[in-house]
C-alpha cells in the first residue's frame, strides 16, 4: 500500500474516532440541555398559572395562555394530602405520590413504568397555602428533539469528514509527492548516475533531507572520483620506483652495472625502496584514518604546546632550507585532539611551506568567533588556483612535492579532529593555509 493511501487512511480513521466520540458526548450532552431547558420553561409557565390561580380561570382555559399547548400538571395539597386539580390520569398521579416526595424540589426525572418525565415543583403561595403546582412534560418528547438535533449533527459531521478526507488527501499528495522524487532521485544515486541527479521542490524537514540527499549525491561523486584518481596515482606512483630497482636489479644481475655503476644503483634502489616505503606507510595510515576508530585518542591538549612542538621540530628542515619560522600564540586555547597525529599533521603543512618559502613562514594562533584558528603562511610563490580545489587529495603534488599524501593526510587528521582546512593565497605573497576548529 502506498504512504499517500496509508496517511489518508490514518487521518480518516482518526478523524472518525475523533468524531464518533465526540458525537458521543453531544448526544448526552443534548439531552442534559433539553431537560434543564424544558425545566426552566416548566418553571415559567408555573409561575405565571400561579398569578392565576386565586383567580377564576378554568383550568381547562390555561392551555389557552400558551398557544393551546396541552398541559400536564396537577396540584398537591399537603394538609389534606389531596390532589386538588389534575389534568393527569389518576393512577399515574397515586404512583408518582407513593414513590417520590412531592416537597423535594430538585427532582428532575420522575419515572412511571417505561416512561420518564421532566418535572417542575412549585410552592403556591407557601406562606399563606401548603400547596405544590407540579407540572411535568414526557421524556420521549425531548428525546424526539434530540434524535432530530443529532440526526442534522451526524449529517454536518459526514459532511466534514468528506471534506477533511479530501483535503487530507491533497495534503499527504503535496507531502508525498517529494519523496517519491526523491526515491527516484535515489535509484539514478544507487546505479552512480550522478549527472542524472536533479533537485526536487519541498519545504520544511523534507526540503532538508532533499539538501541532505543532494549532498550526498555530490560528495559520493566527488569520493567515486578522487578514488578512481587514487588508484591511478597509487599505481603510478608505485610504478615507478618499481620499474627503477627492476632496471637496476636486472642490470647488476646481467653483468651491465659494474663497480662504481653497480655502488650506484645499489644506492638507488636503497633510496627508491625508502620512497616506495614511505608511500606505502602513508597509504596504510590514510586507510587507518579512514576506516579505523580505536587509531584516533582524544585528550585535553594546550594548543600553544603543540605549536611549540612543531616549530621544534621544522627546525632543522627550516635550518637547512634557510628560512626563518615566526610564531604566534594565544596561551589560554585548549581543545580535546589527539596530540600526536594532529602534531603530524601541522608538521606536514609547515614542512610543506618550508619547502615553498623564499626567507620565512609564519604560524598563528588565535581564537576568533567561538573558533580556534591556526593559520601557517610563507612568502614563496604560493599556488596556482587551478590546483587549490585538489590540493588535498591524495597523490596530488605540487612543485618541489614529495609523496602527494602528506597534505592528504594531514586533512584527514584535521577532519578527524572535528576542523576544517583551507588553501588561499598569503598577504606575504606565498599560500596560506587556515585550519579551524569549533570550541
């Protein structure tokens, strides 16, 4: 069954359960209405037969009073204990005086065999007499009216429930109609047709799971191909140191490379083996931080110390490339980050404006806007903005770069660490990378 029948369905059953037990209560309701009303009339009418009754008006002329209506009453006297006027049949009235007190006032049902009444008790003149007026009216009368008051209510409550099912079910269309896009949308997902992708129109929460979807299309596509470049890259950067200790070892083995030419390739098959090793240790740790949990241990960490320990660190390299490192910290920054891996991941970034910088890099520390930014800039010739977009991609070097993973991983570990980074252009002419993270 589809969701647009099953909402509709739902609101009309709850709608009619809602309805049947308010009908429920009104019909109750009703008939409380309709015997407290009749009541008051009775009341009315008895105050004004009274005014009459020292009179001599017949009381077979009362009816005249009120439109001819057929009244139903009687009079009690309590000193002779005798009904003095009665338009009433005499074995209903001698029922009524054995079963109820005819001086208890706030009686309002009195009943005779299957039939009930509604019945009013006035004192005439009950200072002077010991008289009641009791007029009464038969229940089956109210409850005609109130079949015919609930009868035109049932009627307005169909009608409403027509028109609230109907409106129930242009609502649940407008509402359903987008996700079944969006499954739609979904499927072209599922067999990678990301250029087939279109957005879908809704608002509220399901406005933002179509975001949400629409994301995820972008960002699978983005990561389908960055992995298809990855194992170009990967096996072109493995191949080649490969196909270089190949050459050299088949040449020593073939007698090519003697003495000094074999000590030489010798060395470069123990540097390529070295290369070959660092990139693959740098594979498996981007695959840990992918994939493995238990590899990231958070603590509290000062910020400013892990500044210091990087800049420590980058000395040498800064010593021997001659450029000088500045640094500037806020002392008070603390943030909960595993302290080796994101100290791994400064040091990639910092070694990697060393590199590029002509005298100096510069590194910062401040907090700004309930963030903690870390900032790390050079005054090299900084980087073309056609490579900006991919430069933390894995395998994608830049002059003077190395393995192509470094930046690679120290996005991971930043992204592990709940931040963020960044690549712009320097104010000192070089490239500026911005690392943020939320307090």
């Amino acid at each position: 069954m589809k969701l647009q029948t099953q909402l509709t369905i739902a609101f009309t059953t709850l709608l009619i359960i809602i309805m049947s037990i308010v009908s429920i209560m009104i019909y109750s309701l009703i008939l409380d209405v309709l015997i407290q009303n009749e009541r008051e009339q009775l009341q009315e009418k008895g105050d004004i037969l009274i005014q009459f009754l020292m009179s001599e008006v017949n009381i077979n002329n009362f009816g005249q009073l009120f439109g001819d209506e057929s009244l139903q009453l009687f009079i009690y006297d309590g000193n002779t204990e005798q009904v003095v006027l009665s338009t009433l049949p005499e074995n209903l009235i001698q029922y009524w005086m054995e079963n109820y007190d005819i001086n208890k006032y706030d009686q309002p049902l009195w009943k005779a065999g299957d039939e009930r009444y509604v019945v009013s008790i006035l004192p005439i003149y009950p200072d002077l007499l010991d008289q009641e007026l009791v007029l009464v009216t038969p229940l089956d009368d109210l409850q005609e009216v109130q079949r015919d008051l609930f009868s035109r209510l049932i009627f307005i409550f169909l009608i409403g429930i027509g028109i609230i099912s109907i409106l129930s079910h242009y609502l649940t269309r407008r509402l359903v109609t987008p996700l079944t896009k969006l499954k739609y949308q979904l499927k072209k997902i599922e067999k990678r047709k990301f250029d087939e992708v279109k957005r879908v129109k809704a608002t509220g929460e399901i406005k933002e799971v179509e975001q949400s979807v629409y994301d995820m299309a972008n960002e699978l596509n983005r990561y389908i191909q960055s992995q298809h470049h990855f194992f170009q890259n990967a096996s072109h950067e493995l191949k080649t140191p490969l196909m270089t200790i190949q050459g050299y070892a088949e040449g020593i083995r073939d007698g090519i490379f003697e003495k000094e030419a074999s000590d030489r390739g010798l060395e470069v098959m123990v540097a390529e083996i070295n290369r070959l090793k660092k990139i693959i240790n740098e594979m498996i740790l981007l695959a840990k931080l992918d994939s493995e949990e238990n590899i990231y241990k958070e603590e509290k960490v000062k910020m400013a110390d892990v500044i210091i320990s990087t800049v420590d660190r980058a000395l040498p390299l800064a010593s021997e490339k001659q450029v000088k490192i500045d640094h500037y910290v806020e002392t008070d920054v603390m943030l909960n980050v595993d302290t080796e891996k994101l100290l791994r991941a400064m040091m990639n970034i910092v070694s990697n404006g060393i590199r590029h910088a002509t005298s100096k890099v510069v590194i910062r520390l401040y907090k700004e806007n309930q963030q903690v930014k870390i900032t790390v800039e050079d005054d090299g010739e900084g980087i073309d903005k056609e490579m900006m977009p991919q430069l933390f991609q894995r395998f994608i070097k830049g002059k003077n770069g190395e393995t192509g993973l470094g930046l690679a991983i120290s996005r991971a570990i930043i992204e592990r660490s709940n931040g963020s980074i960044s690549v712009n252009r320097s104010t000192l002419g070089g490239a500026q990378f911005t690392i943020t993270f939320q307090l």
